[in-house]
C-alpha cells in the first residue's frame, strides 16, 4: 500500500467509494471501455468531478512509479500514468512542483 496516503483518513463517504469500486473492477465489470464511454453521460458537472477522481488515482500511480512502488501487475498501469501526468506537467495543464522534483531525482 503506498505510505504517502493514510486511507483511514479520508471521509467514510469516499472509503466506502474505494471499496465499492474495487469490488465492481475485480470480477463485476464487464467492458472497461464502454463503461469508461459510459461514464460520459452523466451530468456534465459530475463528468468534472469524476475526472478530478480519475486525474487523483493518475497522479498517485505516477508518484508510486517514481518511487519504484510497483511490480509486473500494475507496471503497465503505473507507466501509462507517469507519462500522461508528465505530459500534463509539461503541457502547464498542472503545476506539481514535488513531482518535478522527484522525476528529476
């Protein structure tokens, strides 16, 4: 588990999220990319917000694969993130000053 996130710290609220979603990615989804698609449908409010939880878990698997957390299960996963959310530093899409530091360790 990465250290940085004290999961017993957060709302119940978004635990009970966390748990939920894991339940529905190991054995209850059926086409990631259609339900990814599907995801497009809600309000557009919501679209931001759920994008913010997305742009969350992104960021988290960059950091955990710049500091070497991750094994051959998630090394795709980590990878993918660590480029998109470099690529987003470098765009000025985000400003992330500790993650810049850590890549250029």
């Amino acid at each position: 588990m990465n250290t940085d996130i004290d999961f017993m710290n957060i709302a119940d609220g978004d635990k009970a999220f966390v748990e939920e979603f894991e339940n529905f990615v190991n054995g209850r989804v059926s086409n990631t990319e259609k339900t990814g698609m599907a995801m497009t449908t809600m309000h557009r409010y919501l679209q931001q917000q759920a994008f913010k939880v997305c742009l969350g878990y992104i960021k988290a698997l960059a950091y955990n694969y710049q500091k070497g957390r991750y094994d051959q299960r998630n090394e795709w996963a980590s990878k993918l993130a660590t480029e998109a959310y470099s690529h987003l530093i470098e765009a000025d899409l985000i400003y992330d000053p500790d993650y810049t530091d850590l890549k250029n360790k």
